[in-house]
C-alpha cells in the first residue's frame, strides 16, 4: 500500500481546456429582452422607379423613401442622371423637338403645304455654325422653320458639295431641301450658277430660284431685278408670269435694325407680306445665324406662300451669308 502515489483528480476535458485557453478579448452577448413594438397595419407598398423592374441598385435612393443622403444622386454608372428641365443642360443630351400637329390633307393643294394654308407668319432661323469660323471651312447652311408657338414646322437642309461651296462661297448654285417631320421631302429649292463679272444689267448676271413642290413639279421662280440702290425681285408661277414683287430697302447691311423686305403687288399699291430679317447684335454682325420673319395673308393661295417662303432663301445668300475668313497661306 506504500507503493501507491496519490493522483490529483480527474477534471472534465472542458474545465482543462478553459484552464490552457486565454481568456476570449470579446464582449458577451447582450441579455435577452423583450421587445414593446407592436407591429401596425402594413402601409401602401411604394412602387420600384421606372426602369428598375427588380428595385433600385445598391447605393441608389428612392424620391419616395426617407435615406441618409436624400440630394444623392449617381455619377456614373450606366444609369442616366436626371435633373430638372431646362434648368442643368446635360451635354450630348438631345433636345426634343416639338412639332406642328400635322393637318389632313387638302384639295387642290400640293402634300405637304397644308402647314401653309394654317399660317400667316414664319421664322426662319438660321444654324449658327461655330466650327465655320474657327477652321473657315463653309459647311452646308440648315434652316429650322416655326411657328408663332416656338412649333417646328420645316426643316431645311442645303445639299451642296464641298468644292462648290468653298470655290463659290455666296455666289454658289444651291440645293435646298425641305422635310417635314416624317423626314419626307416636301419641296426643292434650286439656285443656278450665274456670272456676275458682265455687266450687271444683263440678264444672264441676274440670281434665279427655281421653287418645286413636291419635288420635280415647278411651282414658280423668284427673279432679281437690277436696281441702282435697292433690291428688287418679282414672285412667278410656274409659266414665268409675274404675280408679286419684293421690294427690299436702300441699305441691306443697316447694322442694329432690322432689314424688311416688303411684298407688294405687282402696281405696287397692295402689300401683301413682308420678309423682315431681325438684328440679333452681335451675332447677326459676326456670324451666319439670321433669323427672319416672314408675314402673309392667311387666305393668299399657299403657293404663293410657299414661292414667299422661297424668297427668303435667295435674300439671305444674296445679301446676308458671310462665308467665313480665308487662312492665308
């Protein structure tokens, strides 16, 4: 029995491991509680923003829900960032264009001049081109064609190429072409070459428009008639017969007016419209930007509104296009 060596007694494997462990930096759970809320009737659910069918993306804020950054708004992404109209333009963001709620066909009326029939007034304005100036490059004129209602009625569009326009510059033949908000081509405004260096009573020196509507079919010509001090051109339908004249002012370039172009009646004693090229400052000085206005009764035959129409094409490259500076070499 004096053999036998007392031994400590056995421990549970837990206690010893709690023994050779560290003690656990961690702080305990928190007590269980309970909990006072009492769940309410369930609310209107809020409905995910359109073009997010699933909800919006992580980091995106509903207008709807309450959020941490309520002015948040996404910087990247593919999704687009919206901000309030015509307040913060966004580059590269198209404008959309309003048009003229397009009228039923007419009688006795070629397609596409029923906007005419509705109209006694027009703004022609002309795209500024900055690109133009800068190089001296003459590029291809365009045209936005309203109404009183800041509505699109016209699109005109030149059809040039590149050496005419650059080795012509103003005195260039042209092609002038007008659609309408489908895209389709409603008329054609055609401007033959002409010498100006013989004498400028002769008639082969005198600038012509040939006015087509629908394309192809000639509704009539605007001529120019030579004059000492003022321009003067007469309206003629599609036989060459003269209906109208235009009777412009003594000075063209009168800088800080306006420069009206008056319709008469061929004895002179009807005024029938007016074709008025407004003064836009600086701009008008400077730069091919103009803008015109342009009056007629509203009951005159819509052909002859849409040869007054054309008028105003031949008057701005005649007396208003300013083709950019040349670089000297």
């Amino acid at each position: 029995m004096s053999d036998v060596v007392p031994t400590a007694p056995e421990q549970p494997a837990g206690e010893m491991e709690n023994q050779t462990k560290p003690p656990d930096p961690r702080p305990d759970a928190p007590p269980e509680y309970n909990s006072h809320f009492l769940p309410g009737p369930p609310g209107t659910a809020v409905p995910p923003p359109t073009g997010y069918p699933g909800g919006l993306p992580m980091g995106y804020y509903s207008p709807q829900q309450p959020s941490t950054f309520p002015l948040y708004q996404p910087v990247g992404g593919t999704h687009p960032v919206r901000y309030q109209p015509g307040k913060y333009p966004v580059p590269n963001q198209s404008v959309p264009i309003t048009w003229m709620p397009g009228p039923t066909p007419m009688a006795n009326c070629p397609p596409g001049l029923e906007y005419l029939v509705q109209l006694d007034n027009i703004h022609v304005l002309q795209h500024f081109e900055p690109l133009e100036m800068v190089t001296g490059f003459e590029t291809n004129n365009r045209y936005d064609i309203k109404n009183n209602s800041d509505q699109m009625v016209y699109i005109v569009t030149e059809d040039t190429d590149d050496f005419t326009r650059n080795a012509y510059r103003t005195l260039r033949p042209f092609v002038l072409r007008v659609t309408d908000c489908m895209g389709r081509e409603i008329m054609t405004m055609q401007r033959p070459f002409r010498c100006t260096c013989c004498c400028f009573c002769c008639p082969s020196a005198r600038q012509e428009l040939e006015v087509q509507c629908p394309p192809g079919v000639t509704i009539g010509f605007v001529a120019e008639h030579w004059n000492l001090c003022r321009a003067v051109y007469s309206i003629q339908n599609e036989k060459k017969e003269n209906v109208m004249r235009v009777r412009g002012p003594c000075s063209t370039y009168g800088c800080g007016s306006d420069s009206v172009f008056e319709v008469k009646s061929l004895d002179g004693v009807s005024n029938i419209g007016s074709i008025i090229r407004k003064w836009n400052g600086l701009l008008s000085a400077m730069a091919d930007a103009d803008h015109f206005d342009i009056h007629f009764p509203l009951g005159l035959d819509v052909k002859m509104k849409a040869m007054i129409f054309g008028a105003c094409f031949l008057i701005d490259f005649m007396y208003f296009e300013r083709s950019p500076p040349q670089r000297s070499r």
